[in-house]
C-alpha cells in the first residue's frame, strides 16, 4: 500500500524537514532547492506543538534534520527544550539580522512578518491612530476588532508589550481592548478584517500578509494598514523560521539547505509566496507589499516573545481576552 | 496488529478439555485475555498522559483556577447537555419517522439523512459562520434591504450556534443506530402493542423507544464523546470548552504535562459516566423478540405527512445542501489553480487508509463484543471501559500519547539494532502504515464497538444455543448464526469508522510516512491559515468519498431481505 516512511538510506543525500510552515508556501522552494544541488528534500507538516513533541520522543532516533516553524516564541522554545543545534554559519550571520535569529545560533528567522494596524478608510482618520496602545483608548469604543488570543500571533504581541512596557501597564492596554470590542474575538485574521470592511468595527490588529491575500482578491476593499508605535517601539514584528535538529543525521546538507534560504534567490521567494518581508536586508519585498510603506520596525530580538509568550497568556485570561 | 481471535466464538465453551492445565486455563480465560489485550493497546497511550501527573503542575492550574476553569467547565456542560438533546431529538425523531412510519419522500430521506456523516464538523462550523455571520450574505443583504439596525438576526458565533452545528453533524450517529434498531425489532413487539390498544405514538414511547435503548445510548455517547474531544469546531467558533484548556496549556503555556493532567482528568469522567451508564442499565437486556418481518408503517396522512417531509426536508438542506452547495461555489473559484494530479493520489491514499483502518478497528470491536459476552466478571467489564475511551480525548493529545508509545518502542528497537551496525537506528514504527492504523484503533475502537454491541445485544442467547444443541460446531454457529445477524452492525460500524478516518486530522498529521498525505492533510493546510475557501476544493472532495461508504450501506439496506 505504501513506502515504510520511516526507514531511510543513508546513500543518496537528502534533508528531512519537520515543518510548521505550510506546503504550499515552501514545497516550491524545496523543489527548486533540489534542481539546483540535487540534494531531495523530505518533509511532513503538522502545527508547531505536536512535531517539538515527536523532535523530543525520537530524541537521539530522528529522523528529522530541520525544524521549520513560524512565531519565534515556537523557536524559542525549540531551543530551550534542547532539539535544535548551535550553528556557526557567516552565510546566515550576514543574511539575517541579529534581532531575527537566536542569539546562540540556534535559529535563523527566515521570513518577517509585521502585526499592524487595519481600519476603514471610509469611518477613520489616520490622525486617530497612533499605537497599540492607543486602541484601549476609549474612543474606540465598540469600534475594536481583534482575533482570538489564543493565536500565538497575539501572544507575541503582548509579550513584546510586556517587555516594552512592564506587566502592569500591559494588563490595562489589554483590558482597555476588551473593553472597546465591538464583537467577541474572531478565529483567523481574514475574518477580523472583513469585520472592518462591513463595518462592525473599524480598526483591528492583524498580519500584513492577510490583508494582501484579501487586498489580491478585492484591490478596492475600503482598508488601509497603519503602521504604529512609530514615535517609539516600531511595528511588531515576527518571524517564521528554521534551526537544525541537534540529532541531524545528515546536518550538512540541512545546514546548506538553511543558508540556501537566506540567500536572495530563495528570499524573493520564501517570503513573496506568502507576502511577508524578507528578513535578508538586501532583498526587495514584493511590489504589493513594498506599496504598503516602509515603517520603522521592533528591534527587540524577537526571542523575547518566546520568553514571555506563557506570561503573555496568563496576563491575557487574567483580563478577560478570550 | 490485532490478535487473532483464539477460536470462533463458541469455542470458548469448555468441551470436554483434557489437555494441559495451562491451554486450559487459557480457553477459558480467552475472552478476558483477548479484551485484557486490546484495552492493553488503548491504554498504553492512555497512561502516557496519565504519566503527566508525575510532575506537579501547581502554577498552570491556580492560573486556570483563578481565571478561566469555571467558566470552561460550564460552557463545556451547556455544550454536552445542548448537543444531547439536539441529537437525540434529530436521531431518534428523523429515525422513528423513516423506520416505522410512510410519508412523501420517505425512500429518499431514508439514505439521505445519513449524508451529513460525511462532512467534517469544522467544516459545517465554518461554512454557518461564512454564510450567517455579520460579514456574511445573508446578514448583508439584509442591511442592504432594511439598512444596518433595521433588522435582527441572530448571533451565529454564540452557545447557541455552536451547539446547533454540533448537533447537525451529529445526530447521525443516532440516527443510524436507532434507525437500524428500529427495523431490527420486526413487527412483532409494534402489533403487539397496538392490538393492546396502544396508539402510534404511545407504543413509540413504550414499547419500540425502550427496546431500541442500547442503540441509542451508544449512538449518543459517540456524539457526547465527540463533542467532549472537539477542537475544531470550538476554535472556529472561538467558544472556550475544557478541551481549550488543554491547548491552552499546552500551545500557550508550554506546559504538555499540564495538558496531560487536564487531558486525564476528560477521561476520568468520561470512564465514570461509562460506567454508571453501565451499572444503571444493569442486567436489562433487550433481545429481538422474533425475526418476524418488517414493521408496517404507520402511514401518515394530510397535514401530518407534510410535515414529516417537511421536517426531514429541513434538515437534509441546513444539514447538507446548504454547506455543500456554499464548499461547491467556493470550490469552483480555485478549480483551475489547485486541482492538479495529486488529488488523485490524495483520494486514494485517504480511501485506502479509511477502508484498512475500518477492517482493522471493525476486527478489535468484534473481538471486544464477543468478549463482552462471554467472558464475565469485572475484569472484562472494565477493559471494555478501558478500550473505549479514545474517543474521548482531544485527538492532538491523543496522538502525541500514540507516539510516545511508537517513539518509545522505536527507541528500543534502535538500541538493540545498533549493535548490528550503525544503520540499525532507523525508526520502524514512527511513520509507518502500520503505525497509523494502529492510532486509529485506538482512538475510533469506541465507533466501530457502538453498533457492534448494539447489534449483539439483539441476538437472543437461545438462537445460538439452539444451534448448538442441533450440533452445530463453533465455527459454523459464528458463520451461520452470528455474523449474518451481526451484519447491519458490523456495516454501520465500518462505515462509521471510514467516515471518521479519512475526517480524522491530529493523528494523520503527526504519525503519517513522509509525503503520504491525504485530503485531510490537505484541510488543515489550508484552514490553519484561515483559507477556508481554498480548503473547499479538498473539503468537497471529501465529502464525496465519505459518501461512497455511504452508498454501499444505502444499497446494502435497500437489499435487505423483509
């Protein structure tokens, strides 16, 4: 019925890839990954969570070279837990940004994503807007749109904000935002957004490359993104990302591979699949997204969120975010 | 995989054995040691999340306490006790009115009313969210017609219609099983009831409803256990159960031990309400009377039989044409873009995984049920409990318990392999066929056992024993006796086990090979990210190979001998 997956030659080259990141946003670079050094790459999704779980069961046994997964508090805690292996690599040193990868080596972030502000054209002025935690003020009242805290997207956020602003002053921003909801926290993004396109709110936090998805399928859709906290902070941003299994059986080739992806020609890619920003400074966004503004963004290095993502939450029940 | 079963059924009869005490021992002990086996497999998982006790957890759970627990449970309670009575007024109702009574469009809703089976409940919860929420049409043409506070319109993202959808999906399960009881009770116990002078309805409530008890009591514990497991459908609806303090621990706080201590104590009550339902059914059996025919329907007339068609009209449209006419435009737009020839591949690879899942679980619950009846005792009794409550658990925890089990023996195997050389450390289970199926048995034994048992609580211990006493050997009785009787049963069982199997995402995710994906797979891919549209192409797709199984059952009980 099928091959017996888990046993492998150790002749031909290859890279085993547990990814977090979905296959059609990364199936086409390891396609041309392969064309270009031969080197076949094997992988299997799953969320974040159950493939740490099976990286830390298989222990020593894995099969798996590369752990790649977005949100760096998922990486943070990839390293914490002890899979992934310091690498030394000035390929990825001058490609990534100190503030987007781990400082001891042991994750790259590979994509960045910024978490901004979306309202209505139509019913709000830009002078109305000024940062994150602005939207607790009580104008907004009933005019706040905001996704489940249970994305982890959210988590960051706040745990960025902890660390920005102290625990205290976070827990009344965030209460100041369930306080101005104009309707219970939706599930995804795409939802949150056309909330505010049909006018149950008129701003919410969300991803940038959500609203390029929706402003592919609708270029007249009346929102605009805003880009926060510029006086201070900057936008917050994350990353999606990769590290090496300290157990890789086959580390060089996964070390290729990972510098492969921070190189230009797989950067263009890596990120305009799925509109985010290359983290790799010298390579240019996609031109819809490049359209959006530059903004000055969070230089925090973003393992910060994994540091505090468990806090983030508990502050957030605590202020009654569901 | 499975243990085969020692002998046929009547095997376990002690026929004048003389042979070692211990081949005695073990024929007469096989039933408990086969159940003991199977509740074993269950529950090596089960006790891996149990282990999640070892380490205290005080932290996560004062946080839960303090915030979010009470509201949880009482959400969790409000869901389980709405969900009951949707699907038992939906199940037993839409059963009763196709099984025993005539009205328009009864042959069409007969087979039409299992077809919701077929569509996955986060699927259903988003396609009710797209089409009713604010943002939806519906909502919208309103504002257009009355302006924006010009109308109410309830709120679909609410207890209320979490619950609803939860029932649509479900009620199937009752449906089925009852429908099937109902047919199986002939027309005897019904005429005799009404030649006593019963009225339709109640001889409904007091001869046929009782009768069919067992069935409907496993087809709602199916439904209720779902409900308890259910992630999917409570994200989408972001409505807050226990079972999202258990991600919440997991994925927000990190913390998989404190999962697990939540995840077992899901199970804890889930095993005590077994048990007490169980001990309150007591010695009650409720055998078929006589295999007389079918019932004669009762034949609605004028008003009442429109509205039978109308009810059952109801719900097949909000239940199944609604969602799958809204998968199908959605499907349409992306047609072109993503169907490419790997569907094919998708489609037999989740085919395939579902009929060899379903032999593979219908054979555990077989085993079980026998089990069940011949071996006696407390012993059997609890590892009936035991092996069937992985249905019960959240399947990502349910999965990640599978595969400390897999990784662990894995692990051992690599120890041991490496002494013959250094390729020996390759994992065996971890990845393979083998290993899925194996995770489906134990988390879907608990489907495959509903219907089973329910069918063989309706066989009369006398018709075997007739057999017997005319001379008939074990393996003849089972051929001849049992498994025609057990057939609908057994039908229903891997029917409901396919359906579920190829639905089934957690398991499939973690424990596939490399690059055997199937159109569940496919889902998740797309829906993590909240692409629902796109995940409509992979959706109907679905949908359409759950309705095979579905078919095959359809015609099965077309042909069925009256």
């Amino acid at each position: 019925m099928a091959p017996s997956g888990g046993a492998m030659a150790a002749a031909a080259e290859e890279v085993v890839v547990y990814s977090a990141r979905k296959e059609h946003l990364i199936k086409p670079l390891f396609d041309a990954f392969t064309a270009e050094t031969g080197i076949n790459v094997r992988y299997v999704t799953d969320k974040a969570g159950p493939l740490l779980a099976r990286l830390q069961a298989e222990g020593a046994n894995t099969p798996a070279d590369m752990l790649m997964t977005v949100d760096a508090g998922n990486l943070w805690q990839a390293a914490e837990q002890g899979v992934l292996a310091a690498v030394e690599s000035e390929t990825l040193k001058a490609n990534v940004p100190a503030h987007l990868r781990d400082p001891e080596g042991r994750w790259f972030g590979l994509s960045v994503r910024a978490r901004t502000i979306v309202y209505s054209t139509e019913r709000v002025d830009t002078e109305e807007l000024s940062t994150y935690e602005g939207l607790a003020d009580p104008k907004w009242q009933g005019r706040l749109c905001l996704r489940t805290s249970k994305k982890v997207y959210n988590q960051s956020l706040v745990a960025m904000m902890m660390e920005r602003l102290g625990a205290e002053r976070t827990q009344e921003v965030v209460e100041g935002w369930v306080a101005n909801l104009a309707t219970q926290p939706f599930s995804n993004d795409t939802k949150t957004m056309e909330a505010v396109a049909a006018g149950q709110c008129d701003v919410a936090i969300v991803n940038t490359y959500y609203f390029g998805r929706l402003q592919k399928k609708d270029p007249d859709i009346e929102l605009a993104l805003f880009w926060p906290n510029q006086d201070d902070s900057g936008v917050h941003v994350n990353v999606s990302g990769a590290g090496i299994t300290r157990h890789a059986p086959h580390p060089e080739a996964a070390l290729r591979l990972l510098e492969w992806l921070s190189t230009p020609a797989a950067q263009d890619r890596f990120a305009g699949l799925n509109m985010e920003y290359p983290v790799n400074p010298a390579v240019e966004p996609d031109p819809l997204v490049a359209a959006w503004g530059d903004f000055k963004a969070d230089n925090i290095n973003v393992s910060k969120a994994g540091e505090l993502q468990a806090e983030a939450v508990m502050l957030m029940d605590r202020a009654g975010y569901r | 995989m499975e243990p085969i079963p020692a002998g046929p059924p009547g095997a376990v009869l002690p026929a004048g054995d003389h042979h070692g005490s211990l081949r005695r021992f073990l024929r007469r002990n096989v039933w408990a040691l086969t159940s003991l086996a199977l509740a074993f497999v269950v529950a090596l998982p089960l006790l891996v999340i149990f282990s999640g006790w070892l380490h205290a957890q005080n932290e996560v759970w004062q946080h839960l306490a303090s915030t979010v627990l009470r509201d949880l449970v009482v959400n969790t309670l409000v869901l389980m006790a709405g969900v009951a009575a949707g699907v038992l007024v939906l199940g037993v109702g839409l059963a009763w009115l196709t099984s025993l009574c005539e009205f328009p469009g009864r042959r069409f809703f007969d087979w039409a009313l299992m077809l919701p089976l077929a569509i996955p409940a986060y699927v259903l919860a988003f396609v009710a969210i797209a089409l009713l929420d604010f943002t939806g049409p519906v909502q919208t043409a309103l504002r257009e017609a009355f302006g924006a506070g010009g109308f109410w319109f309830p709120d679909i993202r609410s207890t209320g219609g979490v619950i609803t959808v939860m029932a649509l999906v479900l009620y199937p399960y009752v449906y089925m099983l009852s429908r099937s009881a109902f047919l199986a009770q002939g027309r005897s116990p019904l005429d005799a009831a009404r030649s006593l002078g019963l009225g339709p309805w109640r001889a409904f409530f007091r001869v046929a409803l009782p009768m069919a008890r067992p069935a409907i009591i496993a087809g709602l514990s199916l439904a209720l256990m779902e409900t308890l497991a259910d992630f999917g459908t409570v994200a989408v609806f972001n409505y807050d159960t226990f079972t999202t303090a258990i991600y919440k621990a997991w994925f927000g706080l990190f913390n998989l031990q404190a999962a697990s201590q939540l995840a077992s104590l899901l199970l804890l009550v889930v095993a005590l309400a077994l048990t007490g339902e169980r001990l309150m059914r007591g010695r009650a059996r409720f055998h078929e009377l006589s295999g007389a025919g079918r019932p004669v329907r009762f034949r609605l007339k004028g008003g009442r039989a429109w509205l039978a068609s109308a009810a059952a009209g109801l719900v097949f449209t909000v239940a199944f044409v609604a969602p799958v006419s809204q998968l199908l435009l959605w499907a349409w737009d992306i047609v072109r873009d993503d169907l490419d020839p790997r569907y094919w591949q998708l489609l037999w690879n989740t085919l395939s995984l579902g009929a060899s899942a379903a032999v593979v679980t219908v054979c555990g619950a077989l085993l079980l049920v026998f089990a069940k009846r011949f071996g006696k005792g407390p012993v059997n009794a609890g590892a009936v409990t035991v092996a069937t409550l992985g249905y019960a658990l959240p399947g990502s925890v349910l999965a990640v318990g599978i595969m400390l089990v897999f990784t662990g023996m894995d692990n051992f195997l690599a120890s041991v392999g490496r002494i013959f050389g250094p390729d020996g450390g390759a994992p065996v289970l971890t990845g393979t066929i083998a290993a899925l199926l194996l995770a489906y048995l134990v988390r879907f034994l608990a489907v495959a056992f509903g219907p089973t048992d329910s069918a063989m609580e309706q066989i009369r211990p006398s018709l075997p024993e007739a057999a017997r006493s005319l001379g008939a050997r074990p393996a003849q009785i089972f051929r001849e006796v049992y498994l025609p009787l057990l057939r609908p049963g057994i039908l229903t069982a891997m029917l409901l086990v396919m359906v579920d199997v190829m639905k089934e995402m957690p398991a499939t995710l973690l424990l596939r090979p490399f690059g055997w994906d199937t159109l569940a797979v496919r889902i998740y891919e797309m829906t993590s990210e909240g692409e629902w549209e796109r995940a409509a192409l992979p959706a109907i797709t679905l949908v359409a190979a759950g309705l095979l199984p579905v078919m095959v059952l359809v015609w099965r009980s077309a042909r069925r001998p009256s």
